[in-house]
C-alpha cells in the first residue's frame, strides 16, 4: 500500500477542487487532490460555461448576482484564454410578462451589473438569428468560459507549485483519530490502495458531497437538480440569449466553439440516480420548441447532443424545487457543525465563482492550519493566461503551419502554446480535422495534464467534439495514445471502445436526421470495417 | 426519351442492376447522387457472416437455407438460393474483366484481418485479402511482417499484431512489425504525414517508384515470408503493381483495410463502373432524384432538380438503389422514417426511443440498420395507402428486413437483390 503526508487533502477535482489545490499551492501549502474520475468530469464538465453577468439572479439573488458580477471581472483577467467575450441579450418574448424587464433593470442596477436596455433593431443587428418578434432587449456582460480549459489550468498551475493530482481514484473512507481527520484511504482504478494523511481535507466533491460526508458519519443532504442541455451543430448566435423572465426551462442560449447550447430543463431526481445521466425525449422537445422561440433558426440545424449536469446544492428545508434553492457559496467547517475537526464542506455556488469558493476554503483551511498567507489567486494569471499576445502576433512566429492550427491551439491553450508546437510535420499534423487537434498538442496533454484515456483526451483538447463525434478520430487518437501514454496496443483499442461508448451516450438521445447518419456511418466503420467487439480480448470487464 | 430502366443509386445493388440490364441491350441509366458505400467498406462481400447469437457462420449458402424458412421478409428470402449463387457467378465474372479477381473458399467463409487485429467472416476478397496461397502461409505458421507506412496517421499496426496474436488462426505465426519511408516524398509541399491512403495508393501506382518500394518493404521485413499492408497498393492496375512487388520483393503481400477512403472499396466500384459502361450503360452523376409521380400504381416519371432547374425522366422500369439513411436512401425526422423520393411504406418504428439500444456496441446492435422500404416478393414496393407499386423494384440497403452489420450480409443482400430486380425487368420487357 501507498502512504503519502500531505497538510491538506481535496476530495473532487472540478472546478472547485482545482481552484483550491491552486490556491493552497500559492500559499506554499502541500496538497493532494483526489478525484475518482476525470477532472472536470462531473458537474464542472456538464453545464453551459455561461460566464454570467450576475443578470440571471439579479431580481430574487442579489448576493449571488453580485459574487457573479465581480468574478465575471475577475476571471477575464485571470483566465482570458478560457474565456470568450461574446457579451449577453436578455430578450422579451410575446408571451411574456412584459414587466419583468423593468424588475431586471432595476436588479441588476442595485447588483452593479451594467445592463443597458437596446432598441429591438440594435438587438437584430447584434444578433441577427434573434426572433424579431422580441417586445424589448437589454445587453448585460455574460461571455462564455471553457470548463475544461479553466479546471486543467488550475490543475496544471497547482502542479507545477507542488501538489500532486491523483485522477481516477476514489476517497473510499475518510480516517478519523478521536475528534479529528487524519486522512482518507482511496482506490485507484487498478484497484491498488493508498492512504494519504493529512490534518485537513476538503470535501470539494460537490453533488456527491453527500456520499463523503457519509464516510465520517455526518448527514449533509444534498438536493439533486438534474439539469439537460442540447449543442447543435451550428453556432447560430454569437452573444448569449437570455430569455427575459424568471428562470424556467429552455431559456437560453450559449454560444462555443462551433456550436451553440440550449439550455436547460430541471428536474427533481432521487439522490441514488445522480450517476445515471439519463435525458428523456420529452426534455429534448422542451428544448427544442423553446429554443426555437428565442432563435427560430434552430428548428433547421442539427442536433448534435445532448447531455445533462445535476446541481450541487445542498438542501435548505422547505424548498420545492430545484431551481428556487439560492446558488449561493455554502462553506461548512464540520468541527462547529458536526463536531468534527479538520473536515471542510464546500459546495453549491457555480462554476464562475470556483475562484471565490476556493479562497473561502483556503482561507478556513489556513486558519486551521494556523498558517498566515493570502490569497493571490485574483491576481496571478493562469498557465495559458500569463501575458496577453493577440493571436495574430503568437501565429506570426509559427510560419510554416497553417495559422487556424495555430490559432485553435492558442485558442485552447493561450501562451502555453509554446510548450506543444514545434516546427516538425510530425508535430502539428491534424488528428482530428473538425476541432483541429494536433498530434502535438495530443502528445502534450497525454505527458503533463493528467490524461488518461480517450475520454479525458477529449476534455483537455476538444478530439472528437466536432461535427462528425469522433468518426476517424477516434482510431487515430487510440493509435496515439499507445506512442505516447504507454497503453498497450491491446489497450488502446480498449480505450477506442470505451471512448465510442462514451460519445454515444450524447448521441442516443438526439438520434434523427444527420445524427443518425453519422452514427450508422461510425457503426461501419468501427464494427462494421474494423470488428471492434469481435477482439478477442474485449469483453470480461463490460457488464 | 424514354429509358427502359432508369435506376436511383449508383452503389453495389444498382450497378449490378444496371450491368444486367445493359447486357441484355436495355437502354438503361444509372442516376447516382454521391459517393456509394463502396468507398468506406472492406472490399470484401459478406454473405452470411454471423448467427442470430453473433457466432461466426461457416457455410453461408446452407445457412441462408436455414434461416431463409424462419424469416419471410428477409431480402435473401425475397431472392433465393439458386439466384444469390447466379448473381455472385455473375458479378465475378464480371469484375473479373476489368481487372479484379474475387476469390472464395468453395461455400465456406473465410477471414479477412481488421485494421485493429479482428479477423472477420466473409465470402468474396480480392486477392491481397484471400489466397489460397495466403491461406497455407497462414497455415504453415510463417512469419508475417505487419508493415505501415511511416507517419500515415490512419493506420496503427501496433494493434492489428497485438490483437491478432491473440486468436487461435495465428497462434503458430511470428508477428513483426515495421515502417517503411520513402524518402523523395519530403519533397511535397504537402505535410506527408497528413496523407490519405488515395495520396499513397497514387505514389504505388507510379511504375519508377516500385522498385524502392519495394527495397523499403525487403528492409523493413527482413526473412519474413508474408508483408501486411495497409491496403494502399494502387486502384486502377492494383494486380499488376501487387504482381510486380510479389516478385521484386519475393514474399506475399497481404492488404489490410483501414479509414476510409478505402481504396478495397474503391477498386470494386471502378471495376463495377466500368464494366456498366462497357455494356452500354449511361451513367449520371451528381444528380439527385428529388421526387417522382405516380399514378394507380404506376410511376410515371421521376423528377430532379437542382436549384431551381428540374427535369423529367421517364421509363418503363425504375429501380431504387438509394442506399441506406447514410446515403440519403433513407430519411429520419425526429419521429419518423421516410423514403424521400417516392414516399414507400417503411419498416420503422415512430418511438425514437425504439431505435437504438443503450450501448453503441451492443450485442443485439441497433434495429434502425434493419429499416428500410417494405416489398412483397418481387421486391415491388408499395406506397403508404398500401398499393404496389407495380413498375418500381427496390434493391440493396434501401431495403427492411436485415442488419447488414449485424449478420455480415450488405454485400450479398446488394448484389443479390440488384440481380434479381433486373432479372424481373428484363422479363417483363422481354413479354
Ligand atoms: C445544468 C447546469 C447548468 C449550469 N450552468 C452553469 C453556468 O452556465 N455557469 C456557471 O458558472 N455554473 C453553472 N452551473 C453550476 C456549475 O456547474 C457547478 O456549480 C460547478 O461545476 C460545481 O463544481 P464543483 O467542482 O463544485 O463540483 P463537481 O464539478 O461536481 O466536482 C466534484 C468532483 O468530485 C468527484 N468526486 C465525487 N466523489 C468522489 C470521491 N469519493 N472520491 C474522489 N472524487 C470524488 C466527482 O467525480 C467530481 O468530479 C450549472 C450546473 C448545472 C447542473
Ligand atoms: C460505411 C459502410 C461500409 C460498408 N462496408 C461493407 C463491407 O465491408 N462489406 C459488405 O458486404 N457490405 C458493406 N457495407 C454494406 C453496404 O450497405 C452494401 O454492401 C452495399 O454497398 C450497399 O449498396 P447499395 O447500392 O444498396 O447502396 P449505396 O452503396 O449506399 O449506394 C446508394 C447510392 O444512391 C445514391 N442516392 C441516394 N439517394 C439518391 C437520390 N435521391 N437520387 C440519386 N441518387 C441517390 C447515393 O448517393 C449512393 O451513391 C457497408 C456500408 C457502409 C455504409
């Protein structure tokens, strides 16, 4: 068995955990971050990236619309490389209560969000897929953030000050002595157990904070949200569509990459289904028709996929429904709760506030620690964010490779471009021709960010996120991921079934039209052409 | 002017269709909107690859017999034993002309190597594919290098050779593995490494480099008695570049298919052209059939249009080859499947939820590879009030009743069915 002494363990490595073990490492503390999956594979991974203005909470969450507003400030400093600054319309549709625009207005003022009402024709000029049906339109400062980019930063800065990162293995108890933590035991996906001791843990494992909790026999009731979203295969808006009333159910629409999101549904789940991820038909109609209410263009662009996040928020008595719960931060120092010292909760907030939960912990952390540093996460850029060249200058020094290869890898990657180009062919190959992926910046990921399989591939570098799903990216990203991550040959055809399976879970529920076009095709062409489950060595494990 | 057979789809099924018909002196054309299937499957025909449980079938024609009984909407059923053995005799022969020779293992299946190291059931190969002399190699435990292409992104022989290694057929072989480069490539301004087996399979066509080729292949493969290529050796003159090479580099060379492009695929569908066009076929390409008339059961003409622009064409006879819903034979709404130029009954379900399962891979595979347009036993299909359509035969993917994938059966469903539809029109012009 491993041991390893650290002063502070983190359970959960989404956005929240990174932030932290960041901002623990830059205060010179030692930490160990735990996450049983991927990072950013939990509800960090499974949201719209909507950089909010705060506008959203403006008329019911003031608290939550100004944290909002200041970090929306913060992060385009600190972050810009995960960041786009596509700017924000709330819009006001004929079936709506024309006065909630008023109330909006006045929320955000109050917030100090600079919401400015437009003219329709301004709004249709902005953005001109918009429905020109639209009663009134206001501008607020929403932008996009990459959740993956953003947590792999995090993780990637953490590291480089001295933490250490354990993916894919599971706290599977917390070790108490008398009153206090000492340390949790946790298995890797080999199945080989290690300890890590430490005075302090944080339990950063957001919707599944329940479950720890539950190892140092504490109730911490969380109050699962599922929440299901759809990308089309267009980017039909360039800002991002809010719809203006209280918030429900299809009412907004985030542009990314390529593509645009609608968002979202909610529902009630039962805690023991949060890992099921399932999206129902009726969800994707919802979406549909409401999207098509604010964009109307989206009745003719393909469905891409779907997928759903469940809400971490912790349930305060008496609420009824998911979406009235308040977003705020909840931080519980178990030792005055529960009379457990050394353990830390934190959870519920978003992910654009990620920076401000992690200060909060650290701080808690520090103080029990007795250690006097402060935070500097607000200050100091992220890897990828430090000086800020405009992508024309950073292409002009790569001559010789196509500039959009260049500029995806920039735009994924800000200044840490220079650790994954090199003027060889080799190097910046396309893998993968719809994300523009290359084999250097595959060769990148697999060394220093913690990849894994395929499926963590796809989250630090987009490989398979395009048009097509992964059609022949895939086979080629298996084929790498012997060369560089040292899988064997068997292996990595492995990882090529785990990472179709994975994909298909977002097809499956938006499977019509050039959807299922494609699927059939991907079928050939993986069990079809290549036989994939007729390998002999591919089956005991899946059940 | 009217045709006596027009047909909608240029892939396996209407092209044997339409070298039937042409043979036979029809005025016959072939209206193809795209790319066929051809271009991104093995170049193998599968005839009845796997059992209902997924075991591997030995013996097709028997077990087509078999199940033939049980299934009465099957295409094989539609189309009978006596008339699927008439319709491969026919297209080999045919093929055979133009360059590509087919061979079997008398009425048993053999196997054909998967990119990733599967090893595969079918019935007709291409040489490179199934010898019998390949067969005793394999037999006799030999040496096989298992050879890429230095730097070609679309092939990782690390897999096939892990993978095969592993199944009983090549437990007694020694598996190598190794590169070969061709220096004066470097020279193109294109980034090699970004090449596609097309890009390749032009370079091998290139007489004056054979010869390095095919020193490359003897360094890289050293005493090995076989050499497995991705399958890249040329399109159009592939037997005799795959001659030229046996004999330079004196050892066997074996094609493995891979991403597409496929050039496999690719040299059945030239030969298949040509062969059309040899018998006085006229084929049209980039031209899509958008809709059709018909009237009492009759189709009266069919019509296409592009941008605004749209014609008539009319014949005795249609024949809708349109492939499946990734050649656009098929169409599927968010509740519903369609055939979009006659509107025909089809077989599908109007739950979505019904059409897939829950895994990608799953054993029992996905029932909408099964959908299609619904015939009686002349593969006369009919339209939604329940009327046959008396003048129109349906033939390959864009037919219901089997999974291709599935049972390993596309190749000889398409030619088989493409067959027998010009058997029925030859007939009745012949009246
Ligand atoms: C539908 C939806 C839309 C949203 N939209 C937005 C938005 O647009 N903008 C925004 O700012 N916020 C949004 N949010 C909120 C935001 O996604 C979350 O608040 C945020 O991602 C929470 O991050 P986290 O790190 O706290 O939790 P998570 O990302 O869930 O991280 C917890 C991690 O802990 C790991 N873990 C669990 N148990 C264990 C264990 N035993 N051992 C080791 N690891 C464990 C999990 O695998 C997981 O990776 C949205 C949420 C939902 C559901
Ligand atoms: C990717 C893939 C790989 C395959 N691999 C194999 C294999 O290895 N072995 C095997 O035995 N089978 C394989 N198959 C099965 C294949 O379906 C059959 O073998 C056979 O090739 C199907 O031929 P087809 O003529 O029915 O259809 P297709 O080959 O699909 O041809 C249909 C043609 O009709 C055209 N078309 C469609 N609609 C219109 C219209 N309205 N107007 C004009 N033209 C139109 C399309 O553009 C296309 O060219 C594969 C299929 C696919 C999709």
């Amino acid at each position: 068995m491993n041991r390893i002494e650290t002063d502070v363990i983190i359970i959960g490595g989404g956005a929240t955990g990174a932030g932290t073990a960041r901002d623990l490492s830059m205060r010179g503390l030692r930490c160990v971050l735990i996450e049983k999956n991927d990072i950013a594979s939990g509800t960090t991974g499974r949201n719209h990236g909507l950089l909010h203005s705060g506008a959203r909470y403006a008329v019911k969450d003031h608290e939550s619309a100004h944290e909002c507003m200041r970090e929306n400030k913060t992060l385009r400093k600190i972050a810009w490389h995960c960041i786009e600054d596509t700017g924000g319309l709330f819009v006001t549709l004929p079936e709506d209560d024309p006065g909630y625009h008023r109330l909006l207005l006045e929320g955000c003022r109050y917030a100090g969000i600079p919401a400015k009402e437009i003219s329709i024709r301004k709004a249709l000029q902005l953005e001109p897929n918009l429905n020109p049906g639209i009663l009134s339109a206001m501008t607020v400062p929403d932008g996009t953030i990459d959740p993956f980019r953003l947590t792999s930063s995090n993780m990637l800065d953490a590291k480089e000050r001295g933490a250490i990162i354990l993916t894919h293995t599971r706290v599977s108890s917390i070790l108490k002595e008398g009153s206090k933590v000492s340390g949790v035991s946790c298995i890797t996906k080999n199945g080989d157990v290690i300890e890590v001791m430490a005075p302090v843990i944080i339990n950063a494992a957001g919707v599944w904070g329940q479950e720890v909790c539950a190892m140092a026999d504490i109730k911490l009731p969380m109050f699962p949200s599922k929440g299901s979203m759809l990308i089309i295969d267009y980017r039909i808006n360039g800002v991002v569509v809010n719809r203006c009333r209280p918030p429900a159910d299809g009412d907004i629409i985030v542009p990314g990459d390529t593509v645009s999101l609608i968002g979202t549904t909610s529902k009630e789940i039962p805690y023991d289904k949060i890992d099921d991820y399932t999206i129902d038909d009726d969800e994707i109609d919802i979406l549909l028709s409401d999207g098509e209410k604010l964009i109307p263009n989206v009745k003719n662009t393909r469905a891409l996929r779907a997928y759903c996040g469940v809400r971490p928020l912790v349930a305060v008595s008496g609420e009824a429904e998911g979406r009235n719960i308040s977003r705020g931060i909840v931080l519980i120092d178990h030792k005055e709760r529960d009379g457990l010292d050394g353990l830390i909760t934190i959870s519920g907030g978003k992910l654009m506030t990620y920076r401000l939960m992690a200060e909060k912990t650290s701080d808690l952390a520090c103080k029990k620690l007795g250690v006097k540093k402060k935070c500097k996460t607000h200050k100091v850029p992220l890897p990828g964010s430090e000086s800020r060249f405009s992508s024309g200058r950073t292409v002009k020094r790569f001559s010789g490779i196509p500039d959009s290869v260049v500029g995806s890898t920039f735009y994924r990657h800000g200044q840490r471009l220079r650790n994954i180009m090199t003027g060889e062919k080799k190097n910046y190959r396309l893998i993968c021709e719809c994300e523009m992926v290359t084999e250097g910046e595959i060769e990148y990921a697999i060394k220093k960010l913690d990849v894994k399989d395929l499926v963590d591939l796809r989250r630090r570098t987009r490989i398979g996120m395009g048009p097509c799903q992964g059609e022949l990216c895939a086979y080629r990203g298996a084929g790498l991921f012997h060369e560089y991550g040292g899988t064997t040959p068997e292996g990595s055809v492995e990882l090529l079934h785990d990472f179709l399976e994975e994909r298909w879970k977002g097809i499956r529920p938006v499977l019509w039209g050039d959807g299922l076009r494609e699927s059939e095709f991907t079928y050939w062409i993986y069990q079809g052409l290549f036989g994939l489950s007729h390998v002999n060595n591919k089956k005991k494990k899946k059940g | 002017m009217i045709y006596d057979c027009v047909i909608i789809g240029g892939g396996l099924a209407g092209l044997t269709c339409g070298i039937r018909c042409a043979e036979e002196g029809l005025r016959t054309v072939i209206i193809s909107g795209g790319m066929n299937s051809l271009h991104f499957s093995s170049g193998s025909i599968d005839l009845a690859g796997f059992t209902e449980n997924g075991s591997v079938v030995k013996k097709p024609f028997e077990y087509i017999k078999g199940t033939a009984a049980k299934k009465k909407e099957h295409p094989y059923t539609r189309v009978g034993i006596p008339t699927i053995r008439k319709s491969l005799d026919f297209f080999k022969e045919k093929i055979f002309f133009e360059g590509i020779t087919l061979n079997h293992n008398s009425d048993y299946n053999h196997f054909h190597v998967t990119a990733i190291g599967a090893v595969k059931p079918t019935y007709l190969s291409q040489e490179s594919v199934f010898s019998s002399r390949g067969k005793d190699i394999i037999k006799s435990g030999a040496k096989i290098a298992i050879l890429n292409f230095k730097g070609f992104r679309d092939y990782y022989p690390e897999q096939t050779a892990a993978n095969l290694k592993q199944h009983p057929l090549f437990k007694n072989s020694e598996l190598i593995l190794g590169d070969i480069s061709l220096p004066y490539y470097l020279h193109t301004e294109k980034n090699l490494h970004e090449f596609r087996s097309t890009d390749i399979a032009r370079i091998f066509e290139t007489e004056r480099y054979l010869p390095r080729i095919a020193d490359e292949i003897k360094r890289a493969a050293g005493d090995a008695d076989a050499v497995s290529l991705p399958a890249f050796i040329g399109i159009n003159n592939y037997r005799e570049i795959r001659g030229k090479l046996e004999a330079m580099t004196g050892k066997f060379i074996y094609e493995i298919p891979t991403l597409p492009p496929s050039i496999l695929g690719l040299r059945i569908d030239h030969a298949v052209k040509n062969s059309f066009f040899k018998h006085g076929g006229e084929y049209i390409a980039g031209k899509k059939i958008e809709s059709s008339v018909i009237t009492k059961g009759i189709v009266e003409s069919i019509i296409t249009g592009s941008r605004g622009t749209s014609s008539e064409i009319k014949a005795k006879y249609y024949v809708l080859a349109s492939g499946s819903f990734f050649s656009g034979g098929l169409q599927s709404g968010v509740s519903s499947i369609s055939e979009p130029v006659f509107d025909l009954k089809v077989k599908g379900d109007s739950k979505r939820s019904k059409w897939y399962s829950w895994n990608f891979f799953d054993k029992k595979s996905h029932p909408f590879l099964s959908y299609g347009v619904e015939t009686d036993s002349s593969l006369n299909p009919s339209t939604q009030d329940g009327k046959t359509v008396k003048n129109l035969f349906c033939a390959g993917s864009v037919l219901a009743g089997y999974n291709p994938v599935k049972e390993g059966c596309g190749g000889g469903v398409a030619i088989s069915t493409g067959y027998k539809c010009a058997e029925r029109i030859i007939r009745e012009i012949k009246k």
